[in-house]
C-alpha cells in the first residue's frame, strides 16, 4: 500500500511567516509577563519569610517591669516593681528583684524563664552582674550570673552549671574589665574568670586590672602595702615590692613608683629612665608620652628627648604620628617633629579599627573623615559606625550616606544586605524601597530610619513618630513625639525609652 503523501491543496492559502512570527513574539511576552509576576510575588515571600533573631527586651508600663520579644509580644507581663534585668538578651532568663528595703539595701532576687516559672530555684538570690566602662556604657557579663546560698556566693553560668561554689562572702565585678570577678573570703581578694577558673588567690587586700584589657594583667597590693602584678596566666610578672604601679603598659614594660623614683620597667626588673618625668601616660614600643610640669612630650627608653614636653595633650595615632593639642587647638604632629595635620580642630579622634581619623571643628557640627594619608573622604554627620557590618553611616545634605571601611561609597542595599526594606529620599521625604529598588513604602514621612535588626523601622510623620514592621506595613500609627529620645528605635509598637543606657523599651 502506497503511503500518502502530506500535501497543501489548492484551496488553502500559503503560511505568512510575518504573522506567525509575530503570533510567537506575542506568546512569549504573556509568557515573559507571567514569570515577572511569579518572581515579584516570589521575592514577595521571601520577603515575608525572612526570619530574623528572637530576642528579649525589659518594658516599662503603666509603672511597671515586664518583657517583650521582638514580635512584640508581652512574654512576662509588666507586673513588677523593679526592672527585670535581662543578662543575655537571646536567652529567656530573667533576673526579678523583689521585697525591696531602701532603707538597709536589702532584697530578694530570683530568675524566672519566659512561661515565668521560677529557675535556678535551689539558690537564695540570683543576680546578672552589671559592668560598666570609662563612658558610662553599661553590660551585663556574658553567660554567668552570681548566687548566694547560706550566705555566701558563688557563680553559676546561664544553662544552671556551677562555675564557683558557694564560697565567697563576696564577688564583684573588676569596672571596666570584662570576664574577671573579685572574690573576697575572709577579707582577702582573689581572682576568677568568667568560668570560674582562678586566676589569683584570696591573698590580697586589693586587685585592679592594670588596663582595661584583662590579658595585660592585674595590679595586686598585698597587706604590707606593696603593689606588684600577676598576668592572666596566673604567672607573676612582678613581685610585690613597689609602692606604687600605674595602669600603663605597653611592649612588656611597666610604670613604677620605688622609694619616691618612678621609672620604667620590665618583668625582669630592668630599669630604663628614672626621675626624667611626672607621669607616664602611654608606652608604645619604645617610645613613652611624659608629663612634665603640665606638658605632654616623648621620650624614648634611653631618656632621649623625641618631642619636647610643651604640649597640652599627646596621644598615639598610629606609625609615627600623635594627636597633639596646643593652644587649645589640635593636630597631627611626627616622632620627628613634623606637622602633618595644622592645629586648626576641635577635636581628632583616631579611629584604629578602621584606619581613619576623624576630624571636628568648632564652628560646624560636621565632622571630617580623613584616610592615612589625611585626605579628606567624608564630610557629614557620623551617624553610626558599625563594626559588624563594616560600614559608617553619614547624614550629608540631609540624606543617609553609606561608606565601607575603605571610605568607598556604597548604597545601603549594599551594605545591609540583611534588610528587607531600605530607606529611599525623594523630594524632600522619605519612603523605603526592596533590594531591587522597587518602592514598597510610599513617600509620605518627613524622617525614617533604616531597618533595625529586628526588623522594623521607625517613621516620623507631621511631627510623631510611629513604626513599619519589615513588609512597610504601619504597625504603630505615628503618635509619639519623642523629643527627648536620643535614638529612635521601635520594637513594633514599643519604643526605646530616653535613657538608652538602660536599654528598656515603653508606651
């Protein structure tokens, strides 16, 4: 059997190529329009599913202390009398003080978890133990916390573990320093850390950390009233014997007072100047900043003169160069005397971390980052400087600018790559935008913020301040005025109280 042949007839007409593909051009736009809204619906989900941490925060209301989480939700219920302190704020564990007596100080203290269900039951008192710098800044120690039991204390670490038995009839905090505790027994100090390891004995009637750093060591007096130093390794770098150490160190050697001679020494008590100055302010290499009848100058460890004493302030930068002040103005001046940066600020900071200066004068609220070279690369106000996320964050010409730590501008998409929304200024107000710099938040607001960790983001409208969670949808309306609050931060409808430093939030 013959197979048939496909054939046009004559009837039909011929194919139109033009039109055919035209017909598949406009298959491909509906296909190519379908796949844009799936993406945009797409980003939209991961948008909404983007998870970001948990974390606990102490609330004031109606004059009283509870907590939140950061959805917002009350986890224990603003009943109390005293701020609830909270020692790491990842974890639910909340310290609570309770039958206060102002009169003679006393008071009971317990740690509850977030269905407020009393933890760590077995002590008496339970307490966070707060720390806090040369600026005031406060914390509370990382995964430890001080109980009593029978009267005496010890330390614990968050998961309930016993770090320090019940033995001390006291444990402090070393101001300034983080991770090392005072103990006293019987009137004698001692030293732990943070896991409970000894450090020194209860030997002393006074320890100090010698700077702020606990790796540089500790400065210990013993009961005939020398003064000597024992590193964190628990080694004793020098033997109680001085009547007086200086908080300075630098390059293994340290400032000493001997029979009224200060001097410089090292741990093998080798003597380097004498009597050549009033005090020492920093050691660096082998360079050392003296005061000298109200002067700042530098001398070296042979007591050769570097930089005359005719400063009124001398601090170290970096390589060779110092921030001094003369005449009530500062500059950058050279080991070898040379000015690299005129006396014409206010104020010049040395930011070591990054590897800038930054630079004030009086007459502007600006300020001036400047790189190593004392180039100018920023001029605004320094809103942030994150170390986290790498970044400075500048107010210039009433926009937020962004820069890394090479001083290169960045957009804020680059730089908080974490965020769902970023703020965005058109025509004099703000709005907030996605990755892709869609406009996902209209431009109504006459201030913002950028997202916090959390979340969300913090908008001023006709003067009031409210919050966006990290959709852009409005999870306080804009009421609060907020103008003694120095940072404006919301945790959904709660907002940062005035004293950051306690670090609560309220209504």
């Amino acid at each position: 059997m013959r197979r048939a042949r496909a054939r046009r007839y004559n009837g039909e007409r011929k194919l139109n190529i033009k039109k055919v593909i035209a017909v598949i051009m406009a298959f491909l736009v509906i296909i190519m329009f379908f796949i844009g809204i799936r993406e945009l619906l797409k980003g939209d989900s991961n948008l909404n599913e983007k998870a970001f941490s948990l974390a606990y925060y102490t609330v004031y209301e109606e004059g009283k202390w509870g907590v939140i989480d950061t959805k917002g939700n009350r986890v224990i219920q603003p009943t109390y009398e005293e701020m609830i302190t909270i020692p790491d704020n990842t974890k639910p564990i909340f310290i609570c003080t309770e039958n206060v007596n102002y009169n003679d100080g006393t008071y009971t203290s317990k740690a509850i978890n977030e269905k407020s269900k009393v933890i760590f039951g077995e002590y008496d008192k339970v307490e966070a133990i707060d720390n806090h710098d040369k600026n005031n800044n406060l914390w509370y120690e990382n995964n430890v916390l001080k109980v009593q039991k029978d009267g005496k204390y010890g330390l614990i670490n968050l998961e309930g573990k016993e770090l320090l038995s019940c033995t001390q009839d006291a444990i402090e905090p070393i101001i300034g320093t983080k991770s090392v505790f005072i103990t006293t027994t019987n009137g004698k100090k001692g030293l732990v850390d943070s896991m409970g390891k000894v450090i020194i004995l209860n030997e002393y009637v006074e320890i100090t950390s010698l700077t702020e750093k606990y790796e540089d060591g500790f400065i210990v007096k013993n009961e005939q009233g020398k003064y000597g130093i024992i590193n964190y390794d628990t080694t004793v770098a020098i033997e109680p014997k001085y009547d007086e150490i200086s908080h300075i160190y630098g390059n293994g050697m340290y400032v000493v007072r001997d029979a009224n001679i200060v001097k410089v020494v090292n741990a093998s008590g080798e003597s380097f100047i004498e009597n050549k100055f009033n005090e020492v302010k920093e050691i660096n290499v082998d360079n050392f900043v003296i005061k000298i009848n109200e002067k700042y100058g530098i001398i070296n460890k042979e007591g050769e003169e570097k930089i005359p004493a005719e400063y009124e302030n001398l601090t170290y930068a970096f390589s060779n160069y110092y921030i001094a002040q003369k005449d009530g103005k500062y500059g950058v001046i050279t080991i070898d005397k040379q000015e690299a940066l005129p006396f014409d600020y206010s104020n010049i900071t040395y930011l070591s971390n990054i590897g800038v200066f930054q630079v004030e004068k009086s007459d502007s609220i600006e300020s001036q980052i400047l790189d190593k070279n004392f180039n100018v690369k920023v001029t605004g106000l320094i809103a942030e400087i994150n170390q986290d996320k790498n970044y400075i964050r500048v107010r210039e010409n009433g926009e937020y600018k962004y820069y890394n730590f090479k001083l290169e501008q960045k957009e804020n998409t680059e730089m908080l790559a974490t965020n769902t929304i970023f703020l965005s200024k058109k025509d004099g107000k703000y709005g907030y935008v996605n990755e892709k710099g869609v406009v996902v938040v209209d431009y109504i607001y006459e201030d913002a913020t950028e997202q916090n960790k959390y979340g969300y983001v913090a908008v001023k409208k006709d003067g009031k301040w409210g919050s966006l969670d990290a959709k852009g949808k409005v999870v306080c309306e804009c009421k609060y005025t907020l103008e003694n609050v120095l940072v404006v931060d919301f945790i959904n409808q709660w907002h940062l109280a005035a004293d950051i430093n306690a670090n609560y939030y309220t209504k």
